[in-house]
C-alpha cells in the first residue's frame, strides 16, 4: 500500500493523506511545481525544499528530445542528473505532443509528430513512452493519452476516450514487464478522460479502475471549459474513484480552482501558474494576486504580504523588486517565482491542516474571499 488515508472532511470529500515513494513521503493534498526539462525556472533543488516544496513534475516529451535517453541513463536518471532526490512525476508528453508539435498524426498505435526542436519525424507509443520513463526514473509515471480540446464534438471524444482506455490498458502490461533502472521503485496511474460528457467520463473511470493503476488522473480538463462543468466532473469523478488510491487533476490551477478541487476530493496538482506567472512580475499572495511590474509600487517599501512567513516576504521590499523587474535584473524573476512557489505550498499545506482540524470548508471560504478581494 503506497497512499495512507489519514482524515476524511465530514462535511466535504476533502482528505489528507500521504503518498509513500522511494524517494520520500508526499504529504496530501499537494501541489507539484513544474520542472519541464528537469528544472523549475532559475529555482535550485535546496531552494524547492526551503520553499517546502514536497514533489516535483518534469515532463517526457521535453526530456525525450533533449537531452534524450542515452544522456539520460548514463546520467544515472533524472533526480542525479538535477541533483534533486525529492519525489518526482513525469507526464507523458501525449499532452505537449497536442499542444507544441506540428504535423501529429494520432492512430492506434501511437502518436507520429515532427520535433519542435529539429523538425525531426518521432513516435510515441504508449510502450515506448514507458520505456523513457524508466529511463528518466521518475516515481511516478503517466501513461500516453489523448487530451481532445474542449471543442471537439462529442463523438470524436467519445472515440479518443476509448483509444486512451486501450492506450491505457497496453501501457500497464509494458509496466509490468519491464523493472525500474535505479533501484527505487515507479508507480504507474491512469489518466481518465471524456471532456465534460458524465457517461463518457464514466466508462473512462470504470475501465481503468479495472486496470488497477496506482492512482488517477482526471485529465482533459482546463481547457477551455467553464469551472463549473469541471466541478461537475470531479464530483463524478469522486464516487467512481477507489477511496483509497491518490486522486491528480492535470494542470490546474489558480488558487480557487485548487481549493475547490479540494473540496471535492482532489489530491494532487500541477501548473505552470506560479512559476510562468513569477516570470511575468505577478506574484501570488494570501491578498490576491499583484503585478510588481507596475509604477504604483515603485515608492512602496512594503512587504510583499506582511507577515508571511517566507524569505521573500521578510527580506524584501515591493519597490525592490519592481525596481528589479524594471531594470531586468534576473533576481526579479528569480524572487517572483519563490514567492509564488512558497505561497502554493502554503496553500496545499495549509488546506492540509484546516482538513485535519475539521474546519476546511469555513476556511476555504473566508480564504477566498480575502484572496478574491483584489484579485
Ligand atoms: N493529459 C496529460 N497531461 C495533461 C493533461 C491531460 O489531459 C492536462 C489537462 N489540461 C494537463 N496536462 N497527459
């Protein structure tokens, strides 16, 4: 058993949990900043841990074509090759062969696509990108899957849905006939699909209960769709999922998505929001969100958020850093992302603890609606 059930909220399906990896226990919920190419942008391995920052994601599709799977083995996997030794996932590059890649081609075998980086003709298959992953090493790996856009018409969701459940079905048998690298040891979860369609979603679910993965993602969500239908979703989600296998929403989200998500029985996350959006100058704070880009802050020798308790937020002034960001010096950037990493983590963490005490929803909610004030 890898996924402990420690409290479940009696009046929502919020729970905390730990997930167990070779490489360290994953306190739940959580949420996993985004290290594509085996890296979370200008932030160091001891600098993810001072932000208590518990798992990372890193992300196959990149790691595949640079800087490729020789380099990768001989480097002893992923977490000696970054010199981060925390917990680590891999999505499977399905999604980013969608979204940066030209010319794909998906049938039943695979996915044919043209390198964003040389042009170079490749193949994904739901065995080779299992392959990759024990080469990378990551803890936890994801099968390859198709994530249809929120357009597509019901029929074409209802057949790509189909093909993941078979995608699915051939990436758990090449798992089990192939063994980690690295001597730590690899989950496997499924990806469910069916965009906002409650019976497609269904039989997404059911067949892959039925394959026993170590854990679920719902994925094919936040892309385009209202958040209310993704509610709607995850609520389904909740009663067709096992109680007792960790729970992972795909590439979301803000910081009310999160909590929502939560509240409806989500364990895991990922997105790019803290680390993406610290590089533009917005960061993220218990007061909403600030662009220190802007001239209002350049005589405002405030904290960031008074009273957090992180090094940014002690040591630094908004002027400073607007100044930094103005004058294009990296440590802007660099600052940014920290904090916004920090405040995610907080934020997980501290959904955490208001599940432990029974007091989650009350919290979520006055939470928001501090947050949501300036936002
Ligand atoms: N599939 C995979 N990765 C993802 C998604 C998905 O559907 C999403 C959903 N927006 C984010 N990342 N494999």
């Amino acid at each position: 058993m890898n996924f402990r059930l420690l409290h479940t909220d009696t009046n929502t399906a919020a729970r905390c949990a730990e997930l167990y990896t070779d490489h360290g226990t994953i306190p739940t919920p959580v949420f996993m900043p985004v290290g594509t190419r085996a890296s979370v942008k200008s932030v160091e391995p001891h600098e993810l841990k001072e932000q208590q920052a518990h798992i990372i994601l890193a992300n196959t599709y990149h790691l595949y074509l640079k800087p490729g799977n020789a380099i990768m083995e001989k480097a002893g996997g992923v977490h000696r090759f970054m010199n981060w030794q925390g917990p680590l996932l891999t999505d499977s590059g399905g999604y980013q062969v969608y979204s940066l890649s030209e010319l794909r081609k998906i049938t039943e075998e695979g996915v044919t696509f043209k390198s964003h980086l040389d042009g170079s003709m490749l193949q994904f298959t739901p065995e080779n990108v299992v392959d990759t992953q024990r080469i990378i090493g990551s803890d936890i790996l994801m099968p390859l899957d198709e994530c249809p856009s929120s357009t597509a018409e019901r029929e074409y969701i209802r057949k790509s849905g189909e093909m993941t459940i078979r995608w699915a079905e051939r990436a758990k048998q090449h798992f089990s006939l192939t063994r980690p690298l690295y001597g730590h040891g690899q989950m496997l979860f499924g990806i469910t699909q069916g965009g906002t369609h409650a019976d497609l979603r269904t039989i997404s679910a059911k067949a892959l209960v039925d394959l026993d993965f170590d854990g679920y993602a719902t994925g094919g969500m936040a892309v385009g769709e209202p958040a209310e239908e993704m509610y709607r979703i995850l609520e389904l989600s909740h009663t067709l999922l096992p109680e007792h296998k960790p729970r992972y929403l795909m590439g979301v989200g803000t910081p009310e998505n999160i909590l929502n998500a939560i509240e409806r029985g989500v364990d895991m996350f990922d997105c790019v929001i803290p680390t993406r959006e610290g590089r533009n100058g917005r960061v993220y704070t218990r007061h909403g969100k600030m662009n220190l880009r802007s001239a209002k802050y350049s005589e405002d020798f405030s904290s960031i958020d008074e009273g957090f308790d992180n090094d940014v937020c002690r040591n630094y002034s908004r002027a400073y850093i607007r100044h930094l960001l103005n004058v294009g010096e990296i440590l802007g950037l660099k600052l940014c992302t920290l904090q916004n990493i920090s405040f995610f983590m907080w934020l997980t963490r501290t959904a955490r603890t208001q599940i432990q005490n029974g007091s989650f929803r009350e919290w979520k909610e006055s939470f928001l609606e501090q947050y949501k004030r300036n936002d």
